[in-house]
C-alpha cells in the first residue's frame, strides 16, 4: 500500500491521503496535478475509503480520462470509471433509458452556417463558429431561447439579441426534427432526468459513492448542476483546478465553483500543490510576477 504514496512531496501526500471528501486542491502548472488525483484514488480504494467501482472520476477530455485510466492501471487499480461529464452522461441516459437519446451532432457549425444565413444582410456572413460559442454559452447557463434575453445580464452577444434568439430557436427546432442532439443535450438531459425521476437519480447515488472532478475551474453552471444531483446532498467529491487556467469563459464556465467549495463546505480540506516540476526557476519567476495582474485567488 505504502507504494502507492511513494515519491509524493508533503502537500501531494496530503492530499493523497485525505481519501474522505470534501477535497479540493489547488494546483498550478507542473504541480504534479495528475500524479496526485490518481494517487489519491488509488489510496481511496487501498485503505477501504471506496471500492473501485463506486468511484467516477470526471475529465475534461476522453484523452485524459485514458491516461487517467492506465495510470489507475499501472497502480493496480481496476474498475474506475473514468469520464468527461458529456460520456458520463451519455451512459447514464442510456442505462437508464434503454436506449440512446439519440443522433450526437458533431458540430453546430454546418447547421447554423444555414441559419446564419437567413439573417438580415450586416449579420448574414457572421461566422458560424461565434454563433455556436454563443449557443454553448446559451446552454451552459441553462437559458432555453425564450429565456435568452432576459439571461444576458453584462454579456454581449455576436449578433444584436433578438437576432440571436431567433437563430438559437431555429437552431432547436431544426436540431430537434432531424433526431439530433449536442453535447450540451446529453448533460442537460440528464439533469432533467434527474430532477424528475427519483428512482434514477436514486440508482446513480447508488452506483457512484466518490467523485473527483479534474480541471474544475473549467466547470459551468450545467454541469456543476449535474454534479450537485450526483452527488445528492453529499460531500464525498474531490475538485481540482486552477482558478489561473481557467479557458473556458467564452462557454459560459467560471472558476468561482473550484474558489467557492470551500465556501459551500466549510469543513472541506483544501491543499494547495505550489512546487513546479516542469517549469524553470526562470520561467517561474517571470510567472510569479506576472500571476497577481492576471486576478484568481
């Protein structure tokens, strides 16, 4: 078992050992962030914390959810499951549904490049690609179109906003009468599954016992709302990010989830990983100058 902490500095094994949640660490650049929440799973499952197959380790890609996975592997630790939140909640609709909720749609690009098309002649060649950042925003923060204006508060939209209503509504509806869905369906799907049927929330609650969510300051308001119906009033999630990282603004996610845990759970233990493994003292010391202009914690 000892193996499993072996090489950690003092903050990793802090963190490695604290198998019961609320956990949430804070890690820089090079910190030896994956190390550490593979470890700590595996010492969850070694000293009888979770068995290995009560936990579900979010990612924010399928690639690290593979390398998560096989370091769990070379640790001798089999069954967790490892996920982004959009495969996650594809399983789930299904297993609970018997069915897929339907055809993924790959891109919004082509489909809304139709719609955009359609617009009045100033708006009509706007790119695709801002219209589908603003329909992800849209979605991430749960406004369906008739809720779109009213939702903006400060934001500003690609186009005037009753433009983009119209374009988001049409793209619904078009999305809609071909059998598709998008990624942020599945998730949106899912939580409203969750809300509505007490016998299938009951059986993920049931499944999954521990959570460890990575990049956490990526998180947005629609999967922070599936987390929440994981984990049904408990507290066993370990949530790991850096608030400095945070890339995924123009989607409409926001670090304050990863500042605010402990906020939502004063008895959390929060470590904070601060030794650098990759960077150079140089590197480092221009970072650090640079780190207090850029906000965060």
């Amino acid at each position: 078992m000892e193996a499993i902490l072996e090489g950690l500095n003092p903050e990793q094994r802090r963190a490695a050992e604290a198998v019961r949640g609320p956990v949430c660490i804070l890690a820089g650049a090079g910190s030896g962030k994956t190390t550490t929440i593979t470890r700590r799973i595996a010492w969850q499952v070694a000293s009888g914390a979770c068995r290995s197959d009560e936990i579900l380790a979010v990612t924010f890609t399928d690639k690290a959810a593979a390398e998560m996975r096989a370091r769990l592997a070379r640790l001798g630790v089999e069954g967790v499951e490892a996920r982004t939140f959009h495969s996650a909640a594809l399983a789930q609709l299904t297993r609970s549904r018997g069915e897929r909720p339907g055809r993924i749609l790959s891109t919004k690009a082509l489909l809304l490049r139709q719609i955009g098309n359609s617009l009045p002649r100033p708006y009509r060649f706007r790119p695709a690609g801002d219209l589908a950042t603003e329909v992800e925003w849209a979605k991430n923060r749960r406004l369906t179109p008739d809720g779109y204006r009213a939702g903006l508060g400060e934001h500003e939209p690609p186009i005037p906003a009753d433009l983009m209503a119209r374009v988001f509504r049409d793209y619904e509806r078009r999305k809609a009468s071909s059998g598709l869905v998008d990624f942020e369906d599945l998730l949106e799907l899912t939580v409203r599954m969750y809300e509505q049927d007490e016998w299938a929330v009951a059986a993920v609650r049931e499944r999954y016992r521990c959570f460890t969510v990575d990049e956490y300051q990526d998180v947005n308001l629609l999967q922070q709302s599936l987390l929440e119906l994981w984990l049904g009033g408990g507290d066993e999630v370990c949530a790991v990010g850096d608030d400095y990282q945070s890339i995924y603004g123009f989607t409409g996610a926001s670090p304050e989830w990863l500042l605010g845990l402990a906020t939502r759970f004063p008895h959390a233990t929060v470590v904070r990983l601060e030794e650098n493994y990759r960077s150079s003292p140089q590197v480092l010391a221009l970072a650090n100058r640079l780190t207090p202009k850029l906000g965060g914690a």
